[in-house]
C-alpha cells in the first residue's frame, strides 16, 4: 500500500515563524503540531477496501504511533465515526470503523491526530465500495420434519440488521423467525407447517436494501410418517343412507380427509374430523345411482401424503361366499398344511375354518389373493379327529358358505397317494414328475395305466422326502391321449392308485410324412388333398401352405383327425410359378407348433 503523506514533515526557519503563526491560526484553527514532528510510518492498513452497511474491525501497523493518537477517515464532506480506538503498541493499533449503508463509495483519506504528533493526512488508503449483497456459506441444520419446530443457524457474510430470511417452494414461503443478526451469522427458528411439502426447498435471505442471496435446494423438509389404514367402523351401509363412520389407524394430521373410490367413482367423506391422531370420524353416503359393491378407502394428509385400504367398505347388502374348491383336499395329524381355496365373493375379512361336529379348526396367515381366490395355512393339531371335516369360508358380515366333506385329516401313518405335478403330457415327452402323498418310500416304482392301453413305467425313482417322490417318465409317442391311472407300488409290494390322475395329450409339434396328391396342374380348383402323419391334434383346424420362395399357397378348410391326418382343398391360381413346393403346417390355427417338410408337392 503505498500512503501519500500530507505534510509529510514540517520545517520552518526563523523568519518564518511570525507569518506560521498568523497564517497557521487560520488555517488550523488553533492546532498546532509540536515543532519537528515526524509523521507515524505506516506499514498497512487490513482490511483497507470495506463495504457500507457494516462496522469493521481495522488493525493499522507501523511505526510512531502514539496513546493519545485520534483516527479519522473522511472524503469530501462524509466523515466515518472511529470507535474502540486500541493501542496495542507503538507499532500497532485496532479501531473499529462504523461505515453507514448511505456513505459515499469511494476512496477515503485517513487522518492520524494527536497532541504530540500533530495533524497527517494519507490520501485514498481506505476504500468504500457499496453495500454488498449477501452470501450464504452453510444452513444448520439443512433438514427438518414437516410439523416441526428448529433452530436455524446461517453461516456467511455481508448480513444487515433488518433482513428477512425465508424458505420456498414454488409460491409457499416459510419465514425464519425471531432473528438474531450479526455481520456473519443469522439465528432464527424455523416453524414448519405439518402441511409443508417433502422435498428441497430454496433459502433466501434479502438485506433491508434489496439485495438478495439464495441458496438454491439449500433446505430439506422430510416428509412426515405417512398415515396408516386400520379399519373403517361399520364398514357397511345402506344405499343413499348417511352413515357415520370412524377411520382408525396412525399418523393422521389435522385437516386430514377421507373418501371412497371404485373405478372412476369417488365418494367424498362428509365432515371430517381428526379427533386424535388414530382416529378420523366423518359421514359417509353412497348415491343410490351407484351399484352396490365395494369400495376402497382413502385418506388424504394435508402435507399430501396418503394410504389406501382396498375392499374396505361395503354399500348395499352383503354377498356370502359361494362355489368353494379347496386344494389340497387333506391334511396329516400335526402339522400345518398350505392349501389354496377357490370361489366367488371373497373379501378382506373373511374366515377359513374346518368343521367336524362341534369342533373347529381355525386357518391361520389368511391372504385374501382377489375375489376369487384365498390362501392359508391349516394348523392341524396332534389330536385332530381323522376322517374328512368340511371346509367353511365366512365373511366379515357373517356371511358363510360351506363344502361338505372338503377336507380329510390322516394320521401320521397313513399311506397316502395324493397326486402327480404336472398332471399332464405330451406323447413322446421326457417328463420329470413329483409324486405327492405321505409315507411314501425309496425304491418304489411308478406307473400309469388305462384301460385297454400298455402301462408306462417309469424309467426310475428318488424320494425326496417322506410327502414327495421323484419319478422320470418317457411317453411313447404312439401312447393314447387319454385320461390315466397313476400307481405306485411299495417295496413292501403294497400298492396305491389315483384314479384319473394324470393325462396324456397329442404332441403339439406336427410330423409330416405324406400328401396325396402330391402334384397338380396350374388353374386345379378345389382339389381335395390330405397329409398324414402324427401330432396334428383331433378336429383341430391348422394353417396348411405350400411354400416356395415369396409365393404361399394356401390349402383351405385344413382340419385334424385322430392326430394322423389332416385334409384341405388346394386351389392354384393361372400363373402360379410351376415347380416343387415346401409343406408348412402350422397348429392351433397358426398360433401353434409348426412343422416343414421340402419338396413335397409340384406345381405342373
């Protein structure tokens, strides 16, 4: 920093002195420096460039500097106030230099004064620059929950007495209040409404002259617990009734609604009111221009967060279950048996149970799969009567459907033969087949039989475990499609069978062997032709071309007999190129396997 010094020395001789002393008691109005003073030496001035609007700490070093030694900093007719002036030696001094948001911009000159230095001016040391906007350097904490009160700590600079500071979120604004102001450090408490959005919010502070900073996503408000669906109490009513209803559950908010749902339709909950945190009460009312049938349940917070509860209310009267299957259809003494039961009218709520007598057996972890399907788990106990029990599914409203005799209990002892998985294949297959039952035993041997038809044995065994045996088959491929017996003997030579467990299906991939005719004149019409073979299924209608190149040819009306043959009507247009032509013959209408032989028909 260089420092120009005005005067930076005053010398006067003798005849002089009398002219000093009438000129100098104008000018300096009666201050007079001691003679042969020297001006202080001046190393720095830190900081020597500030911004208005704020009072700084200046430290000023050199050499010369006196107790009594005043400071001023002045530019034309603007002066700074100089405050806690400190004399930390003869080489350095402290102050504090109060600089207004409205003092003049620009370079300023420093005034050193005292009793025995004198009066030393130092031209454009010290720089004003305008007031700076502000600067964010950290936001403690940087999160919140919604519906919380903290603490707010902002790190920075440039910060005036009389700013603002606030959250955003598109056009909602979130004021920190009972602020707390220093140059470098704002303190506030920030109250955020239950209904504030999850997600980054935007941190704006702005000076009381306009200037602004923003720390953008600096602030991020966490989404309160969202609420939970207990139930809905009663959840039935009456058609174009009012009913008044209570909502349980957790994490409602004040201002919470509830409605119901189906489809497009939507009910809105009427009056609703958050009593407690778990509970919402309110009226329902279904128009009796709506069917009757379930409806899902809704709540709403007011931060926009939801849960959903479906199937949960019922307008118009209840059905009952009906048409129950049950599969597995038994059970062993002691031991918990998974079972899937299939109907009609299954809601959430519904009960599984067997029933014997007086005695009951209550099914256990029960899923409601869709309306027409349930699963659970059956805890059979040790003591359970053997025999079959029926199998009862009974709705929340009390609403029951029964299958007689659904369900047979064993005891651990018996020989069982549930089963077979798959329960069907193809001719000419190679099949890996689970064998279910209990009690079953290594070494056993597997069949499948039918009347009138050679048994197919399996080709060997494993048992997994006592409830499952591992059989591999191979179907010939000229076995019978038909309904088959599946037998198992026991080394013990003891022998189960499961009547019609298992089917044998038409291979689905076609085998061409022959077409008759195997030729035809351009121009033929309707001429009746039949390819026979294997695996073309029983009165199924196929897809039956003859192919070359881009030119298809195809045979109308193909149908299927007895898997072996098939026969179509072929007509071949005039100028159809003449040569030998592939077969292509496609099952299922064309959606099935497929099957190609070359150069099996000529175009003459």
């Amino acid at each position: 920093m260089n420092f120009n010094l005005i005067p930076s020395k005053f010398h006067f001789s003798a005849r002089y002195w009398c002219l000093f002393c009438i000129v100098g008691g104008i000018l300096l109005a009666g201050y007079n420096p001691v003679s042969g003073a020297e001006a202080p030496d001046i190393t720095s001035l830190s900081p020597d460039t500030v911004h208005a609007g704020f009072s700084h700490l200046v430290t000023l070093t050199g050499q010369g500097f006196s107790e009594d030694m005043t400071i001023r900093f002045a530019k034309d007719d603007s002066v700074l106030n100089v405050t806690d002036v400190k004399n930390l030696s003869d080489t350095s001094v402290t102050f504090r230099v109060i600089v207004p948001a409205d003092a003049n911009p620009g370079l300023y000159q420093m005034i050193l004064q005292s009793p025995s230095l004198g009066e030393h001016r130092y031209n454009q040391v010290f720089h004003v620059q305008p007031p700076a906007a502000p600067e964010i350097v950290n936001i403690s904490p940087s999160s919140a929950m919604a519906g919380s009160s903290v603490p707010l700590q902002i790190t920075g600079r440039y910060f005036r007495s009389g700013c603002t500071v606030h959250i955003n979120q598109d056009t909602r604004q979130i004021p920190l209040t009972n602020l707390s102001v220093r140059y470098d450090q704002i303190s506030g408490e920030l109250i955020l409404p239950t209904d504030a959005r999850p997600g980054s919010w935007n941190l704006s502070i702005t000076n009381a002259d306009g200037q602004e900073a923003v720390r953008s996503e600096g602030f991020t408000v966490i989404a309160l617990p969202k609420p939970q669906i207990l139930a809905i109490t009663p959840d039935q009513g009456d058609m174009d009734v009012p009913v008044q209803v209570a909502v349980t559950g957790s994490n409602f908010l004040k201002g919470a609604t509830f409605s119901l749902s189906r489809n497009d339709l939507i009910v809105q909950g009427i009056d609703p009111v958050v009593d407690s945190p778990g509970r919402i009460i309110g009226t329902v009312k279904v128009p009796a221009r709506y069917h009757e049938g379930l409806w899902d349940l809704t709540v709403t917070n007011p931060d926009g967060q939801s849960a959903r509860k479906t199937n949960a209310y019922l307008s118009g009267e209840p059905y009952a279950p009906f048409n129950l299957q049950i599969t597995p259809v038994w059970g062993i003494q002691g031991t918990d048996r998974q079972v899937t039961i299939r109907g009609m009218s299954f809601l959430e709520g519904d009960r599984v149970t067997l029933q014997r007598g007086e005695k009951t057996i209550s099914a256990k972890n029960i899923t409601i799969v869709s309306p027409t399907q349930i699963t659970c788990t059956i805890p059979i106990p040790e003591n359970a009567e053997q025999g079959v029990w029926d199998v009862v599914v009974t709705s929340r409203y009390n609403k029951s459907d029964i299958l007689k005799g659904g369900f047979s209990i064993y005891t651990k002892t018996s020989l069982l033969l549930s089963g077979i998985e798959p329960a069907a294949g193809e001719q000419g297959q190679y099949l890996t087949a689970t064998i279910g039952g209990n009690n079953l035993a290594n070494g056993s041997s597997v069949m499948l039989t039918a009347s009138g038809e050679d048994q197919i044995q399996s080709e060997s065994t494993a048992l997994v475990r006592p409830d499952e045996l591992k059989a591999w088959f191979h179907i010939p491929s000229d076995a019978m499609p038909d309904l088959y017996d599946l037998t198992v003997i026991f080394p013990s030579g003891q022998k189960l069978v499961k009547t019609g467990a298992f089917r044998i299906l038409y291979n689905n991939t076609p085998v061409i062997e022959s077409i008759e005719p195997d030729r035809a004149q351009v121009g033929t019409e309707d001429l009746k032709i039949t390819v026979t073979g294997k695996n073309f299924g029983d009165g199924e209608y196929l897809n039956l071309n003859l192919t070359h190149n881009a030119t298809t040819i195809p045979v109308s009306g193909a149908v299927s007999y007895k898997g072996t043959r098939i026969t179509g009507y072929l007509t071949i247009p005039n100028g159809t190129w003449a040569g030998w032509y592939d077969l292509d013959v496609t099952r299922d209408a064309g959606r099935g396997r497929s099957a190609t032989k070359s150069e099996m028909f000529r175009v003459l």
